[in-house]
C-alpha cells in the first residue's frame, strides 16, 4: 500500500512520513473489515457490490477503494499540523466520503492507470521475504 501511495499520491506520502505514520496501521483495519468500520452503509454497500462484480480481481478492488479515500482525505491530511490529526483523519475517513458515485469515479478513473501487474509482483516480493523469514 505504501508503495502505491508514494507514486499515486506523492504529497500525501510526504506528509505520512513527515509525522512517521504507519499508514498500514489504517489500511489494515479498512481491509479486514472491508470499509465496514470507517464507511457510511451508503457507502460500503455498493462497494460490496464492486467485489462481487469484480470477482477475483478483488484486492485490486480493496486498494482503488483505499487509495481513492486517501485521495479523498488528503488536503485534510496535508492542513494537519500534528501527527494526533493525521490519526484523526485517517481514523474517521468518513467524514470525508459521502458520495459513492465520487469514490468511485475517483477509484476506477481519477486513480488510472492502475498498477496490476506492479501489484502482483510486489505481492509475491513481499509473500518470499514472510516466507524466508519463517522458514
């Protein structure tokens, strides 16, 4: 996830790392719980609609929607002036996403072209290393 923020949202991730942020605190608990915990229903419904669409192109699916919620929170983020409001705003992201219609243009368009292959690999990078470690 860090990776995909630096190249899609560069400023964004110079802030995080501004305040020493572990964003993967946030995007954890927003993909165990599939935005259940931080979205509005108006908003997870329709993005449960999405993964069942996509089909097995779902994590693709979880890091459009986290990196569009991002995108959404970032002049938020980027106004913080401590690291306790960049928490805030990634902790309660719904108050920065109301429309669906909008996080999805943001996640299927704004966020194109969308790094699937990149995704892959970084993915079996990241599973070699678990691996190697606990082996």
């Amino acid at each position: 996830m860090r990776d995909l923020v630096t190249e899609k949202l560069p400023r964004f991730a110079a802030h995080l790392r501004q305040f020493e942020v572990d964003l993967s605190l946030f995007a954890l608990s927003w993909f165990l719980t599939c935005f259940v915990d931080v979205m509005p229903h108006q908003i997870y419904l329709p993005i449960f609609d999405v993964f069942l669409y996509e089909g097995n192109k779902v994590i693709f699916t979880l890091f459009r929607f986290a990196l569009a919620i991002l995108k959404m929170c970032e002049s938020s983020v980027l106004q913080s002036k401590t690291v306790s409001m960049v928490h805030a705003c990634l902790s309660r992201p719904r108050q920065f996403v109301s429309d669906y219609k909008l996080l999805a243009q943001v996640a299927f368009n704004d966020m194109n072209p969308f790094p699937q292959k990149q995704i892959e690999t970084k993915r079996s990078l990241y599973l070699a290393q678990l691996q190697a470690r606990h082996s």
